[in-house]
C-alpha cells in the first residue's frame, strides 16, 4: 500500500502587531491626543487648562516627549524646566512630573525611550539636571534604566494647630486650649501685606539665601507668577514681610480640604517660605496664628533642606512620611553634581 500522504502545512497565520510609535517633541497640536491619553491611564479627565498651564504655558517652555501613531498620543514622557541656582550660579533644570504609557502599548521599553528623547533636548539646551520625587512604579525605572542619584528625602513636616484626631473627645478641648496658647505666645512678625494671589499678582523675592546647600530652585518672579499665579482653580495667598519692593521674608500658603477630618477642619498648606532663617521664622510663626484663627487642623509644608527643618523645628513642626529626592545628569556630569544629603534644598511648591 502506497504510504498516506502527508498533510500539507499550511502557512501560520500572521499575528497582528501593535502599530509602530515615533518619539516627537510635544507641541500645541498634540494637546487633545495627550488629553486622551491621560483620559485612559487615569480614568479620569485633566482640564485643558491645567494641562497648558503645566505643560505648555511655562516662563521657558514646553518640553515633553510623546509616542505618536499618526495623531493618536500613545505615551507621555514630560518636564517642566525649571530655574535653578547650582553652587551660586544660574542655570536651567527640569523637575520631571508625568510619565504615562497607552495600556495597549506597555513593555515596550516606552517610558525609558521617551525619557531618554527629552533628556536629549534638555542637554541640547544645555539643561544642567533633571530631578524629581518618583513614586514606587516609576522609581526603579529612573535608578536602574535612566542613570538617577537618589539624593535625600523630600519630608512632609506638620504642625498641629488643635488636638490630633487620636485624642480621645474629653482631652480634646484642653488640647486645643494649649495649642492655641503655645501659638499666640510665640514672638510673630504682622505680616505687612497678605493677599490672594492671582494672575495680575506680581512677586518680588527676597535675595536669595547662601546656606549649605548646593542646589535649589532659582524663584525668579516670572517663575513665581507663572507657578501660584497662572495655575489654573488655585486658591493661593500670599504673605509678606517689610516692604512689597524689598521684602525681608515671602510666603504663599492655602487653606486645603482635609477628607479625613470628621469636623471639616482645613489643612493650612505651606508652599513656599523664602527670606533670610529669621526673617523666615517670624513669617512661619505669622502663619501659625493666621491658621489658628481659620480654623486649621495643622500647618504642614515638604522640604528636603535640613536648615529649613532646624528653623521649624522650635515652632511645634515635625516630620512626617516623605519621598525619595532623586535626580539625574543632563549637560553637566554626575561627578560635578550635588552627592551627599542636604546639598538640594527643594521646598513645598519645588516639586509637582
């Protein structure tokens, strides 16, 4: 008998594969595709205001790094820049703030390529550093595939202004009583001016401040106004001490909702505190008595400078949790860049 024969094989049928994606500098024509793609990987909208405002309508720029198909925005790799003054001198930085990959189109070393064709323009523009405070997804990614220093810790420091929710409901009242008591007591400055802040608001800053560390953020006043004056739904106020023209020490603060206190009592939320250590310490007690006759639950406000929490320190703050502080090289080289704690002092509004 004739041997059967054997099936032909037929040819595999092909798999279809993801549609290819080029890495392109963002601009305004890409806004409703990034729209899009924040829709999808955060299940929720972000105003088209606030976007611009963040990514867009900075003092020096836009500078984001999307994956496009055609005019679809598949992934986000983005920057803000950002003034910086290194061992005294000007230069330009860049804080990174969002990182976002279409779900259809992860594991394909997305996020890392993105970042890698923004840093290429940053040091084209001759960028000193990119940092920022990245959250558990993102940090291996930064340390082991993108080259980052993790510095310091950016610390979330607090200062109740009445009884801490664990105290039990007959010791609160006398816990409130002996706050309030230890903040008027304290020696605070009136503030000279106090104000909200808006977008006709315009800042002078104190000169800048020596101090061990190496490197921190530049407030210029076009920064300042881009930064609590542009940003969109913001409720920022400002606080001055000495003369508008040539203030000794500047705050801008906000009363934020606090979901997890049953009495609805607000956050008194401390962003920035510039001047001199004890024209600072007179504007942060200043602060203290502001909140506690707003009702505040507590003050708090981040920083990673260990001066700013030697200042704060007498005046009731305590640290909290924190987030790592890292960063990474752009035109200057790891070596000349800050390596110990302490030498980055990024404060409150520093940071997104």
């Amino acid at each position: 008998m004739p041997a059967p024969e054997s099936p032909t094989p037929q040819p595999a049928t092909p798999q279809p594969s993801a549609p290819a994606w080029q890495p392109v500098l963002a601009e305004h024509r890409h806004i409703p595709g990034i729209l899009a793609l924040y829709q999808t990987v955060w299940g929720r909208p972000i105003a088209e205001d606030e976007l611009r405002w963040k990514l867009f309508d900075g003092p020096y720029g836009p500078l984001a790094s999307v994956a496009m198909i055609e005019e679809r925005c598949v992934g986000l790799y983005a920057v803000i820049p950002t003034p910086l003054l290194l061992d005294g001198a000007p230069v330009m930085g860049a804080q990174s703030v969002d990182t976002m990959t279409h779900p259809e189109f992860r594991r394909q070393n997305m996020s890392v390529t993105l970042a890698r064709h923004c840093y290429a323009e940053a040091t084209r523009r001759g960028y000193a550093l990119v940092y920022g405070v990245p959250n558990e997804n993102s940090y291996p990614m930064f340390m082991s595939k993108l080259g980052w220093r993790h510095l310091d810790t950016m610390t979330r420091l607090a200062r109740p202004l009445a009884a801490p929710l664990a105290v039990p409901g007959l010791l609160a009242p006398l816990a409130d009583a002996v706050i309030a008591a230890q903040v008027r007591l304290s020696r605070a400055a009136a503030p000279a001016h106090l104000d909200r802040v808006g977008r006709g608001t315009h800042f002078v800053p104190p000169p800048p401040v020596g101090g061990a560390a190496r490197c921190r953020v530049h407030h210029t006043p076009e920064w300042l106004a881009w930064r609590y004056g542009a940003e969109p739904g913001a409720s920022h106020e400002r606080l001055v001490l000495g003369p508008q023209t040539a203030p000794e020490a500047l705050a801008v603060f906000d009363m934020a909702l606090d979901d997890n206190d049953p009495a609805g009592r607000p956050l008194l939320r401390i962003s920035l505190l510039l001047g001199a250590p004890e024209a600072r310490a007179r504007a942060a007690r200043a602060l203290l008595r502001l909140g506690l006759e707003r009702g505040a639950r507590s003050a708090i406000f981040v920083s990673s400078d260990p001066e700013t929490h030697a200042l704060l320190r007498p005046l009731g703050f305590r640290p909290r949790e924190g987030m790592p502080l890292a960063f990474g090289a752009l035109a200057r080289p790891m070596e000349r860049l800050p390596d110990r704690a302490g030498e980055m002092a990024f404060e409150g509004g520093d940071r997104d």
